[in-house]
C-alpha cells in the first residue's frame, strides 16, 4: 500500500496537457498537433480513481506509460510524459522529487516506448524515484536487461 493512499491528489486536464505538449515542440522541436485527444483524455480520468491507482505511485505511473505508449500526440509523446508526469509530482507536494524523475526518466521513457522496459517495471522505477535516494541494486539490474534487450532491437552490442 502506498503510504499516501487516500489522500487528495489535484489533477490538471486536457486542455493544459496540449498546452504543455505544444509548448515543448515549440521550443525543442518536432511535429506539432494533437492526434487523438481521447488518448490524453483517458489516462487523465483514470487517474483520479482511487481504486484502481489508489497512490501517487500507481497514478504517475499510469499517466507516464500511457502518454508515452497512446501516442495522443503526432511527435513528442515521450517527451509530454515527462513533463506531464514533473507537472502531476508539482502539483501533489513531490517537489523534491521532480529534478531526478525528469534527469532520470529521459532514458526510461526511450525504453518504455520502445518496448524495453514494460509498466510493472516503470512502477518500480517511479517508486523508487520518490521513495529511495537510488535505485535498489536488483532495480539496477532490471534496468540494464532493459537497456541491453533495448540496444539489441538497435542491433547495438555492448
């Protein structure tokens, strides 16, 4: 159970998560436009009910996975993830969180899009990105299977 089960979350809606997108292509580029807005509207409703994401950990989690991998948005799915997810952290008192989710999310959400890293493996990151001052050594070495499964699909060895 997550310790912050059962108390209030503030969310934001549709509207400012386009602005949001529309804000990063604007100043990091890519396509802009919005694809299907159902696809940000959903994982933004399914949030604020608590029993299926009951914590903050399973809220953010599926709000990052699902605007990463719905792709709402015609480029900058990962991206928005990111910067949504920061937003969510912002707006529910995880401040001090929000620097390492974005530094660290950059190489997770590459993974999650790509098919590497699979959601009960973003919960475990995103938990301990809130909860612990690093990653557990057997989350470490998830991670890397993850990393090495996803460069072998580039046909990088290493």
């Amino acid at each position: 159970m997550d310790e912050h089960e059962g108390l209030r979350f503030f969310y934001f809606d549709t509207a400012h998560a386009v602005r949001v997108h529309d804000w990063i292509i604007q100043h990091s580029g890519g396509l802009s436009g919005t694809k299907d807005p159902h696809h940000i509207e959903s994982p933004l409703s399914h949030i604020q009910n608590d029993d299926y994401y009951p914590g903050v950990v399973k809220k953010l989690t599926h709000l990052v996975f699902s605007i990463n991998k719905n792709h709402a948005f015609n480029d900058g799915n990962k991206r928005s993830s990111i910067a949504l997810g920061a937003y969510f952290l912002e707006l529910n008192g995880y401040d001090y969180a929000v620097t390492r989710f974005v530094r660290e999310m950059e190489n997770i959400a590459v993974c999650v899009a790509a098919n590497a890293i699979n959601k009960d493996l973003l919960e475990a990151v995103i938990g301990s990105l809130l909860h612990e001052d690093e990653f557990p050594e057997a989350l470490k070495l998830d991670i890397i299977a993850a990393y090495t499964s996803f460069n072998r699909t580039l046909g990088i060895q290493k």
